[in-house]
C-alpha cells in the first residue's frame, strides 16, 4: 500500500540513504537525528540525504559549472539575487551559503544565517573582503575560499586591458562598425622596452609578469614578501612603492584588499606616477580611490585606466541595468572617458577557471561534511588575532 511515510520509516530510509551516500556510521546518525527540521527530515539535508547548499548570485554559467562537478550529490539550491538582509531567508534550511564576491556578508546577514541553519559559508572567489570572520566566528560558522582558481585568466585579461587601451582597439572597432576607418587617434606604442609596475606579486603577479616578459617589458615588482625565484629573473626587480609609481609607464594591481590597502592609489599616489601612466586594476574596486582617478583622468595625469572591478559594483556588475537610469555618478563619470575601458568583474570567467572554481568549492564543503572545522579547513580563512 502506498501513503505517507510516517517518522519511523522516514528516518529508516534516511539512514539507509546516507549510509549509501557517505558511509555514515551510527554515532553520527545519532547526533544528527538531535537535529530535524519542520518536516522531520534531520536539519540541512533533503529528502534525497543529500546535504543543502544555498548558491547566491549564481548565474547560469555558475549553475553549468557545478551540476557538472556535482553529478547530483548536493542539494544545491541556485539564488539568483545576491545575499544580503534581504535575501537571507532564501538560505532556510542549508547548511551551507554559496558566495561570491558581490554578496554582502556582513555582521546582521551572518546572524541571519546562522539563526537559518547555516554552518559553513563557502566563498566561490578568493577575495573575502565582504565576509564578517569575526562574526562568523562568534555565530561559529566556518568560512573557506578559493584561493587559486586561475591565475592565468586574470593575468591575460589584465594584459588584454593594456593592449586594447594602448592600441584603441576599443575605440577602433566602434569605428569601423560605424564605417569610420579612420586611423587618426588610434597611435598606440611599442610595449617592448615600456616599464610596468607589478603591485602584488603573488600568483596572479607572477602569471601576469611571465606575460610581460614575454612583450620584452622591464617589471618593477612592489611586494611585502620579495620571491627569491622571481628576483632572480632577467628583467624583474623588486622596488620601493614609490620607486615604481616613479617610474612605470603601466602600473597594474594584484594585491587583497585589506583596511591598509584601501585607496592604496589615493590622489597623492597619483600625483606621484609618471604623466600619461596606465592604470590597471582587475583585482578590488577599493585598491583605487575612483574620485581622485577621475581627478587624474581629467588632467591627464593618468592617460589611460583598464579596470575590471569597481568600488561600488555591488547591484550593478552581474545584472543587467541597461533599461535603467545610471544612479551612481562617479561611474557614470568613468564611463564617459575614451581612454577608459570597464570590463565587470570578467576577468576570472574562463571554462577552465569556472571549473576549478566548483571543483574547489565542492571539495571544501565535503571536508566541512566529513567534520572538518576551523584551521582543519584546507581553504579555511579566519579573522586576524
């Protein structure tokens, strides 16, 4: 006879069900039968036994990438709408939110979270900027990232942005869409020989500087924590902050962004860099106080800005506002500049980057499944003593 399952079979089935799936042996069934949701079902996993997951932001691209790494072993729950105190709801029931690097993650939302049933927040980026760790850490929810999805895609769109502001290859092809083939204003110059100022020279830096090289550029490479490695190589040297803003003819940034290098480019930096310089910036909006960029712009100070993140991308990067007024001005400003190209928040987006991305992430859930907490965490990132 068929009929609604009562308690008894439904934990029978559940048992059965998560013993097929990841071996789980009595103690654990036990403390997780502490825990069951409304429907009887323990807390945080499906019907299926599968493990709730509440992906925010995601968009198709994401959703291909981890169906494909998944086959189905996680109950992944895509939300398109970023996180924030008004979406926090969506997360009801899952053990785990899926971030990305838009979603806010603030004190309030990680209350929400946990008060929702949320142990893990699994960040799909290697930025945490927008992660409360201390409260996380309060409301005893672990936080792990991607820390190196592909350092390669970065590096070739940052180059991308030098060469199509160098050679006007924006301005060229709107042009000639136009039937305007003209070459007046399209001069670029030789990258050969040109000084690029490398700030950050982690993994991201490195692939970019292995490009650079290959151009015939000289690297000036500002960094904390020199690499013997990379200031052995012919045509690199480590230099002084100052030194590189001195005298790059390209400065490109690939650092973190932390309170001491907010606005690390402020007005003052600016004044400090050579005349015409190219700024390059595909790692976080707030390395670059936008209003003294715009400042440099208008005087020419800076003669040309490739960016792939913006201060105050959040609601606009990833959505579609084309039927809406612009509200923020200083990017409207940005936009109206010929020597300025915004790409938003790309740079990562390759096929093979999107697939380290889920195959990271999902590794990272599993270790949080199988009772790994805290530093145990491969990819755990924690809040600064």
């Amino acid at each position: 006879m068929g009929g609604a399952m009562n308690d008894q079979q439904r934990m029978t089935t559940f048992r059965e069900q998560l013993q097929q799936t990841d071996g789980l042996d009595e103690r654990r069934f036990a403390r997780l039968m502490q825990a069951l949701d409304r429907d009887g079902k323990p807390a945080g996993y499906d019907e299926r036994g599968r493990l709730r997951v509440a992906m925010y932001d995601a968009k198709s691209y994401d959703i291909a990438s981890f169906e494909q790494q998944n086959q189905g072993r996680l109950a992944i729950r895509p939300i398109e709408a970023s996180l924030g105190e008004s979406t926090v709801d969506a997360a009801e029931g899952c053990t785990v939110a899926c971030l990305f690097v838009n979603d806010r993650c603030d004190a309030a939302v990680v209350a929400g979270l946990a008060a929702r049933g949320v142990k893990l927040v699994a960040l799909r980026c290697a930025g945490f900027n927008n992660v409360d760790l201390a409260a996380c850490e309060q409301h005893e929810l672990d936080v792990v990232r991607v820390p190196a999805y592909s350092p390669y895609a970065v590096a070739e769109h940052t180059v991308a942005l030098m060469l199509m502001l160098n050679r006007h290859l924006h301005l060229a092809y709107q042009r000639n869409r136009a039937g305007y083939f003209v070459l007046e204003g399209l001069t670029g110059f030789d990258m050969r020989g040109k000084t690029v100022g490398v700030v950050g020279g982690g993994k991201i830096g490195r692939c970019t500087i292995d490009i650079l090289l290959g151009l015939g550029c000289r690297v000036l490479v500002f960094d904390p924590q020199p690499c013997e490695e990379l200031a052995a190589r012919d045509g690199v040297a480590y230099s002084e902050l100052d030194t590189l803003l001195r005298e790059s003819d390209i400065i490109t940034l690939h650092l973190p962004l932390f309170p001491e290098t907010h606005y690390l480019i402020d007005a003052a930096a600016i004044a400090r860099m050579k005349r015409g310089v190219m700024l390059i910036n595909t790692s976080r909006g707030g390395l670059v106080d936008t209003r003294a960029l715009i400042d440099g712009l208008k005087s020419g100070q800076i003669g040309y800005a490739g960016l792939d993140v913006y201060e105050e991308e959040a609601g606009i990067f990833f959505h579609d506002v084309s039927g809406k007024v612009l509200s923020d001005d200083v990017l409207a400003r940005l936009l109206t500049f010929n020597n300025v190209v915004i790409t938003s928040h790309q740079a990562f987006l390759t096929r093979e980057a999107l697939s380290n991305i889920a195959e990271t992430t999902l590794a990272n859930i599993a270790e949080h499944q199988a009772g790994r907490r805290g530093a145990q965490l491969t990819n755990a990132v924690r809040s600064p003593r």
